[in-house]
C-alpha cells in the first residue's frame, strides 16, 4: 500500500503539475520589451514573444492587423514603464512553465494638431477610457493622453526555448477560451 501510495504521489507531482522555479526578473524584463515592441509599432520583433495558443482564435494577420492600427500618422504613441504583480505560483505542465501576473502597461500618446481635429482627439480618450477605465488623463494643451493597461497575462516558456511567451487575458470571455486549449491545472 505505501508502495502505491508513493508511486501516486510521485506521479502526480512530477506528471501533472510540478511547481517550477521561475526567474520573475526574466519574465519581466521580456515582457517590457514585448510591449516596448508593440507600442513601438516593431510588431515582427514582439511576434517573437506571442504564445502561438492566441492563432488558434485570430489569424496572425488579423493579430498584427490590429496592433498596427494604433500606428497612425500624427500620432507617437510612448511606453512610460511596465510593472508586474499578484504573481502566480509558476507551474510546469509537460515541460511548459506557466506564470499568470498582473500587468499594468503606463503608456502616453501624443497627437499632432494638424492631423488630429480637437474632436477627433476627444473621441480617441473617450475610447480609451472606456477600454481602460478611470487611468487615463488627458492633457489637452499638450495634446497628450496618458494611460494604464491593467490586465492579467500568461507567461508561458516551453523547455528549451529561451522566449516566454505572452497571451492577455483581458476578461472571462478570454479565460474560458483559453481553458478550451490548455490544460486546466495552470488556472487553478
């Protein structure tokens, strides 16, 4: 009986989910360039960090099609900084590591006078407060918005890779998709 008991519990540590040592300072560090990549407009340099898991819902071209859109002429979009928190205890699911943080993405755009009417920018903040809620201020004079992306993200490093990946989950729409795909031990 102790035979069986530890050949279970053997096996479930080491098979289904074995808790991983994780560098948070690396996740961090590749996740600030994933999102300096992307609100830099460099988006084949930030593909290199997209968990491939998101193709499976939006063709990569519609993906790259929608981060570009931001890139308008007129308009200089800057990453002030990125900090994680409420970090997750890193799990490793058949040699993938997986870590689940908060994000919050400070950014500022910039609008030019003669490209942007003063209408068309108050309708640009208006969208973004609504897409990011009450972290947005909005310097008229200056025309410049500022502003904080919060939203969970999923790191995920498979063995032998040297990139974590990345994939938001900005709601429970997002989270219920990705519990179709991957294993349900690294929600829990």
């Amino acid at each position: 009986m102790k035979k069986v008991f530890l050949t279970l519990s053997f096996a479930v540590m080491n098979v289904f989910v074995s808790l991983a040592q994780v560098n948070i300072d690396n996740v961090s560090n590749q996740y600030n360039l994933y999102e300096k990549n992307n609100v830099d407009g460099n988006l084949e340099a930030s593909m290199a960090y997209v968990n491939p898991v998101l193709f499976q819902f939006i063709p990569q071209e519609t993906y790259v099609s929608i981060l570009s859109s931001p890139n308008m002429e007129g308009l200089t979009r800057e990453l002030i900084g990125v900090k994680i928190s409420d970090v997750s205890e890193a799990k490793t699911i058949d040699g993938v590591k997986y870590v689940i943080f908060t994000a919050k993405s400070a950014q500022k755009i910039t609008f030019s006078p003669t490209h942007f009417s003063p209408e068309t920018i108050q309708e640009i903040v208006d969208g973004i407060k609504q897409n990011v809620g009450d972290e947005v201020v909005y310097e008229q004079g200056a025309n410049t918005v500022s502003f904080v992306v919060k939203q969970k993200v999923l790191a995920s490093l498979s063995e032998g890779q040297h990139n974590w990946k990345f994939i938001g989950i900005s709601d429970d729409a997002t989270l219920n998709m990705l519990k179709t795909v991957l294993p349900e031990a690294i929600f829990n």
